[in-house]
C-alpha cells in the first residue's frame, strides 16, 4: 500500500506500508509489518 502523506493541503511525502511473510516468535504466529517514508524534498 502507498499513501501520500499531507499536512493540511501541503503534500509532505509519501509512505509505503508492506505485510512480510507470516513468521512464528517463540511458536507464536507473528506478522512482520514495514512501513517507509520518504520526504517530497
């Protein structure tokens, strides 16, 4: 998923949320998210 990220009406950047493959911690079922952000300048 990509988003734009805004403060009011100024587009500050932009970030990009991804789901990793589903893990297991401890045989515990975990899911890994990682999210990017970059700036416009």
């Amino acid at each position: 998923m990509t988003f734009e990220v805004r403060w009011s009406f100024i587009v500050a950047g932009k970030a990009t949320l991804e789901v990793m493959p589903a893990e297991e911690l401890d045989g515990i079922p975990v899911l890994h998210f990682v999210l990017t952000a970059k700036t416009t300048h």
